[in-house]
C-alpha cells in the first residue's frame, strides 16, 4: 500500500516533518517494499491554501494514508474527502513512522490536530499591534 509522509528531506532516514501544509518534502512509500519517491511541496511556502494544495498533491500520487505530526482543518477534510486516512501525531525518521504504521501503533485521526495556519510562524504575535518603547 502506498502511504504519504510529511518529510523535511527526501530520503527514509529524514525525520517526519510536524506540520503538513508547510513540509518541505512528501515521502510516498510502498509499505510492502519500502521503495519510496521525494515529493517536493510546491505550497510550503504559499501565502495561503497551503494545507489544501498540499492534501491535493498526495491524494493525486494515490496514496491511501497519509503520516504527519500535525494537520489543519483544510488539509483534513481535503484528504477526507479524497478518502485518505490521516495519522497524526508522528515523529522520528521515515522508516521509523512506516514500522509505526506498520505494526499499528499509529492512531488514525479523526479530525484536524492544529488550527488554520498552525505551520506559518510568525502569525498572531502582535505585529503591528501598538509601540515598541
């Protein structure tokens, strides 16, 4: 079965990235063989939609589930609606997540794990909010 991995390099040892929308990398792996394939996230750095373009891109590389540490309302319910399974809360290498997943030990998700915007930094931090004296 293929799978999708929010990754922040494009090999098995990178570590899962924590944020989806905003990952550098996708990781699709055949579960049954371990061959994988480096998707570049051409949204990480949108100024919006991200979560949803980058849902967009896994659900096309037909994947069934996808891996992350966190995911935003869009993101979800994009892949939802794909029929993807979602599994948050993953951290380590690649191959440490797929042998998670693997063995069941990862909890399939059933809704959104952060807010809107959760991976931007930067926002709400009181940018323009008053004087600095």
């Amino acid at each position: 079965m293929k799978i999708g991995i929010s990754s922040t390099g494009k090999d098995l040892n990178a570590q899962v990235d924590p944020r989806f929308g905003r990952c550098q990398y996708f990781l699709i792996v055949d579960t049954d063989t371990m061959n994988f394939e480096s998707i570049s996230n051409e949204s990480a750095m949108a100024s919006g939609g991200a979560g949803i373009q980058a849902a967009q891109t896994v659900a096309k590389a037909g994947i069934k589930a996808v891996i992350t540490g966190n995911i935003g309302p869009n993101a979800f319910q994009t892949l939802s609606a794909a029929a993807v399974k979602v599994f948050t809360g993953a951290s380590g290498t690649i191959k440490e997540a797929v042998e998670k997943y693997k063995k069941g030990e990862l909890k399939e998700t059933e809704a959104a794990s952060v807010s809107s915007h959760f991976g931007m930094g930067g926002m709400d931090r009181g940018f323009g909010r008053g004087r600095n004296l």
